[in-house]
C-alpha cells in the first residue's frame, strides 16, 4: 500500500513537471502587454526626398514593402544620412515604461549592409538598437549575428525595451535571442524599412507585416 502510494506520488510529480514545462513553452514575448490601436496616421513614410512614395514603397494584401538604392538621397533636403525608406512610427515615442516592437519581417536575397529596423533614440548615439543584414545574416548593428540565414523567408521580431531595467531584448520567431544594456538618451520610438549602412548593396528591400507596438499592463 505504502508502496502504491509513493508511486502515485512519483507520478503525480512527473505530471507536474511535464505541464510546467508545457507552460514555460507556451509562454510569448507579448505576454504581459497589451497591443496598442494603429492606423495608417501611426506609418510615417520616410524615403528619398526627390521621389514619390509609391516609387520605394507599396501596401498591398497588408504587407508594407520598402526599397530603396545606394545612390538615392536622403529623405530630407536639410539631412546628410544615407539612403532609407523606413515606417517612422508616429504617436508612440515614449520616455519610460517598457514597451515592445513586433513585426514579422522579410529580406530578400542580395539586400545587405543594411539597417532593417531600430530603435530610435540614446545619450550618445543616435539608436538604442539597429537590426542589420549582411551577407544574409541578421546581427544587431555588425556583431553579434542574431540569425545567419534570413534571406528569404517570413521571421517574427520582437524587440523589447525596458526603461527602468535599461535593457533590451531580441527575440526571433518567439525565441530570446539576444539581452543587451540600453543606451540611455530621454526619447525613443520605433522604426523599420532599409536604412543603407557601410557596404551597402544597390539594391535593398525589406517587407512587414503584422506590425504591432505594445506596452506591458501597469
Ligand atoms: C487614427 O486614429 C486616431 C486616434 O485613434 C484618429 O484621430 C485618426 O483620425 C485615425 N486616422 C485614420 C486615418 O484612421
Ligand atoms: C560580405 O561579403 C563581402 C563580399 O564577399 C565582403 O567583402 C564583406 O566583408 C562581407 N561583409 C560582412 C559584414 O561579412
């Protein structure tokens, strides 16, 4: 009897486990958050500033597609940044709390040396973080390598900044890949697109879908 009863136990125990472990699988980067209300009003377009927007960017069946060239300008007459064509999410810049990008991103072969989304805003920088592809790999700026295949395929992205802990963390496909310090600075806000940085291909293009901002429950 006494024995039954420390199997039953022992059992029991391994069923626990097994559904705590299920939980810890299950859980998401998002939760915790709640997932903001946006509108075309929140997609600021940035692209060079000589060309029409339709002609580097499009929307069609909800994924935004996003070019642009070595050799274009930048996206104001006043700016000597490289060449971009980005969404500059409008509304959201925050200063505190913890806050969260989402977006299922796609980069086609060829497009390198490039920033595909950031984290605007530091003290001495101009970003808390920059996701680029070289190569066809995805690194956060040049190193470390976050992903080394990404050419052509649909990846989810989320990105989490955590003012008060100044950290920030990257997970791709629902997985933390990567937890590094913020750098500091009194603003932030998010973007995504092609920004051309060193060694920069001609041709660059990014796709998004899915585009989420959310902010963790008080
Ligand atoms: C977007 O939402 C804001 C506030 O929620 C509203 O004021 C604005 O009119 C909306 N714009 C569009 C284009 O729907
Ligand atoms: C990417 O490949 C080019 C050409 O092979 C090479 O010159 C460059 O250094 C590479 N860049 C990185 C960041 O690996």
């Amino acid at each position: 009897m006494n024995s039954y009863f420390i199997l039953a136990l022992f059992f029991y125990s391994v069923l626990i486990q097994l559904s705590s472990q299920k939980a810890v699988d299950a859980s998401d980067p998002t939760d915790g958050f709640i997932s903001l209300p946006l509108n075309s009003s929140n997609f600021d377009i940035q692209r060079p500033y000589n060309v029409p927007v339709g002609h580097r960017y499009s929307f069609i069946h909800g994924i935004h597609r996003l070019w642009v060239f070595s050799t274009d300008k930048p996206h104001s007459l006043t700016s000597k940044t490289s060449a971009r064509t980005e969404i500059r999410i409008r509304g959201y810049d925050y200063s505190s709390g913890v806050w969260q990008f989402e977006g299922y991103g796609y980069v086609p072969k060829g497009t390198s040396g490039v920033c595909i989304m950031q984290l605007f805003g530091a003290s001495q920088h101009a970003t808390t973080l920059m996701m680029r592809v070289y190569n066809g790999s995805l690194s956060y700026y040049r190193a470390p390598i976050l992903v080394p295949h990404i050419y052509n395929r649909w990846f989810r992205l989320n990105v989490i900044h955590d003012i008060g802990a100044k950290k920030v963390k990257v997970f791709i496909d629902g997985i933390l890949k990567f937890e590094t310090d913020d750098r500091g600075g009194p603003s932030h806000y998010f973007k995504c697109g092609v920004y051309a940085q060193n060694d920069d291909s001609y041709y660059m293009e990014s796709r998004w879908k899915g585009i989420k901002v959310l902010k963790k429950r008080d």
